[in-house]
C-alpha cells in the first residue's frame, strides 16, 4: 500500500483495502536500520527479497493484488533505506523510504505546461519526492535504464523496458535536463511515441556535438552533402561493406552484397573517399566518437619498410654541373649512385585492410546513427551504442590490433537481448535511402 504520495489535487492517497497508519520521520529515525526485507507470498510461501537501492514496482492506489495490472500502470520507486521495528513478542514492522518515479500524467498534474505526449509508454522521470511505505505494497524488482540523449553508447532498451532521462524537482516545479536543451536546432524533445518517418533522429558522435537532430530539421535546413552518394540500411547502393570479401559472396549474415543490383568497379584507383560510390561510406566511417578531427583511415595503418627485393640496387640521380671551361655545346651531365634509405610504405592499402574485416562488423561501422519509433529495432535508444563501438574497434583492427575471438561481443552488451538486427537501420519495407545528411554543427556525416 502507497502511503501519503500526493494525488493530481493534493489529497493524501489511502488504499481502500489496507489500514492508513504512516510512520513520522522522527519515529522513522529512531527504528533500527536494515539492508533488506523479504516479503512473503501467502500462497506459495516464497520469499521474494528486497533491498537498499532497488527499483520496484509498487501496487496503485485502490488496486487489489489479485487483479491484473499492466506493467506500466505499477508505481515505480527507489529503495533508499530500511528500517524496521521490534517487538517484545518477536514480530516487527517494516517500513521502507522510497524515492518516486514520477509519470508523465503526475508531472502533468504540476507543470501544466509539461507536454506528456513526447514521454514514452514505459518513461518514468526520477523526482525528488520521497515517502514510507510498508511492505505489504511491494510487487517486484525492475531494471530501470538510464537515458541520456548525448550519450554515445547509451544501453540499448526494449520497447517493453523501463527507462529514464529525466529528473524532476517537485518544489522548483522543474525537470532537469529541460526537455530539448539537449537535442534539435528545434529545440523539441526526442518523442519515442512518434513513428513518421521524419522524426526520426540522426545523431552526431563527435564529442563537441553529440546531439541528435530531428529527419525534418536537416531536411528543412538543407544539412546534406552536395553529392548524388546515399546511404541506408535498406538501399540497394554500394558501400564500403561491399568491398570483395576473401570468403564465398553470400555466406553467413550477408545482408547488402547479395541484392546489390549494380557492380561497382572495386579496382583500388576507385576505392577511395573521392570516389562518389564509397565516399559516403568512407565519411561515416570517418566520424569518430573520440575526437573532432577527421578520422584517415588510411593513415591508421602502420608503415612498414620495403624489403630490398621490392627495390631497385639503387636510384639513379642526375646532377647537372657546368663544364670547366667555357665552351659551346651542352652541359655535361654526370650519373652518380646514390644510395638512399628503404622506403616505408602501409602493409596494406585501404581496400586489402577493409577486405579482411568481417562483413557484419563493417556494416554496422557504415551505418547512420539513427533513434526513433519508425526504426523499430533499435528500441528507445537506437544503434547509436552499436555504431560507436564498432567505429573504436575498426579503427583498432586498421592500426594492426588483433581480431577479437567473438568481436560481437564487444558490440553487444551481454545481457542486453541486442544482435546485428538491433544495429542495422531498416524503417519497414521501405527502400528509401536516407538523404546524405551532415551534422549542423562540425558538417561531418551524420
């Protein structure tokens, strides 16, 4: 039973079904502390244990524990501490202090200004509201993520899962980060309810932006390259990860070099950034989430020196000198052998070091940075997290650091329930690439 926690007009809130008695917080202080309690279920007898710092869910107001609730109706709190008191006869009462997360309709019921439709289904906003409540109300632990719009490897959360971006002070009446500051040249919050496809979020990785911008703005701001390249999950275009692979075309997880419709001529002289058909691939890859700068991939790769069968027995140099006296005719012109220190050259070009990356792993590297209900795969946060990480660990392979046993893993965090389908933006059926979007800001690609 919640116990005192303000309705939307201020009345103290008292479950129908369960006695009313609080606990001061003078009588709260002088009880003995404890680091958990476990509540016991009257039919099964299992213990179900709770402790210091837990998220929980806890029974609404007015809502009997044999009737069906849907998650997102659960008020959700933090356990901030546990204190209980003894009796003579062996028994104690528990109460614990908890932290609320507020819902978009409580915020609402105090900001009147707050606009609750950019607040996701299962969004919860941490507030600085606390209150006692007995045991008798907890109902379970869960996993609240935390969200924050200018994280580059933020965790990657289901559609289904609990999550936060928001603080709110009750008594300031303010939420903090102010909803927009962080996002948009509009100034709009990131609305996960939203499924058009143009407010869809592109983010820019580079640590002087990290900012995410809406499909519409950089559309309305005219925020794309000047050249005819695109780039998307679901075109049929080539890109960088359609580089000729050393394995059979088609093996396992093959997902654009199989329905690439035209083919590209992948001699090296047209495998570069300069080239219209992978420069826009090779820009992507080029946006590094550690520094402003623009990465080289190139120049990523160690230098070696050239073995002296790959050189000639020695350079030969023309110096002209003048004649020692002077006389008519031409200048005359002595040969001399100079030797010259071996050259150092990369051990690989760009092409052969691309080549020998897995095709999955390059793909997700190449992809837009991409959050929004109209990529449903990639959940409230999107592939942001994926794309990082498989940029730093391309950068790594390129600087000759050795392949991981299972590079998936440094991609996907265990436990998340994310793989390569999570990573790679597709928006339905839709075959639209996306425009060659640019960041506002530093310009890079986005």
């Amino acid at each position: 039973m919640v116990r005192g926690r303000p309705t939307r007009g201020g009345s103290a809130r008292k479950s129908k079904n369960q006695k009313t008695e609080t606990v001061t917080d003078e009588k709260f202080a002088s009880l003995k502390p404890f680091g958990s309690f476990v509540v016991s279920d009257p039919e099964t007898n299992e213990g179900h244990k709770f402790k210091k710092e837990d998220n929980v869910a806890i029974l609404p107001h007015g809502r009997d524990p044999g009737n069906h609730i849907e998650d997102e109706e659960y008020w959700i709190a933090k356990i901030k501490d546990i204190r209980a008191e003894l009796h003579e006869d062996g028994s104690n009462t528990v109460w614990a202090r908890v932290q609320w997360f507020y819902s978009a309709d409580d915020v609402a019921s105090v900001i009147k200004s707050f606009d609750k439709s950019t607040i996701g289904k299962y969004e919860k906003i941490f507030s600085d509201h606390y209150d006692y409540v007995g045991p008798e109300s907890f109902n379970a632990i869960i996993p609240m993520a935390k969200f924050y719009e200018n994280d580059p490897e933020p965790p990657y959360i289901p559609w289904d899962k609990f999550y936060r971006r928001y603080t709110f002070e009750y008594k300031a009446r303010m939420l903090k980060p102010k909803p927009g500051s962080s996002s948009c040249m509009c100034k709009q919050p990131y609305n996960p309810n939203d499924t058009s496809r143009t407010s869809l979020m592109h983010f820019c990785p580079r640590p002087s932006c990290r900012r995410a911008y809406h499909h519409r703005c950089l559309l309305a701001s005219k925020s794309k390259e000047s050249a005819t390249t695109f780039v998307s999950g679901n075109s049929s275009q080539a890109t960088v990860s359609d580089i000729p692979k050393k394995r059979k075309r088609g093996e396992r997880g093959s997902l654009l070099s199989d329905s690439t419709k035209s083919t590209p001529d992948y001699s090296e002289g047209n495998l570069t950034p300069s080239n219209p058909i992978f420069s826009r691939s090779f820009r992507l890859l080029s946006c590094s989430p550690d520094t402003d700068e623009t990465i080289n991939l190139q120049s990523l790769i160690p230098l070696t020196v050239q073995s002296p069968t790959e050189l000639n027995e020695a350079e030969e140099i023309v110096i002209s000198r003048p004649a020692m006296k002077k006389r008519k005719g031409r200048r005359s012109v002595i040969k001399n052998h100079v030797p010259s220190a071996p050259p150092r050259r990369p051990k690989q070009t760009i092409v052969e070091a691309l080549g020998s990356v897995p095709f999955e792993l390059l793909h997700i590297a190449e992809q837009p940075l991409v959050r929004g209900a109209a990529f449903a795969n990639g959940g409230i946060s999107g592939n942001i997290a994926f794309v990082t990480r498989a940029r730093r660990l391309l950068y790594k392979l390129l600087q000759g650091e050795p392949m991981p046993e299972r590079w998936e893993d440094e991609i996907f965090v265990q436990g998340e329930g994310a793989d390569l389908t999570n990573a790679i933006v597709k928006i339905g059926a839709s075959q639209r690439p996306f425009p060659p979007f640019v960041c506002p800001n530093c310009k890079s690609a986005i």
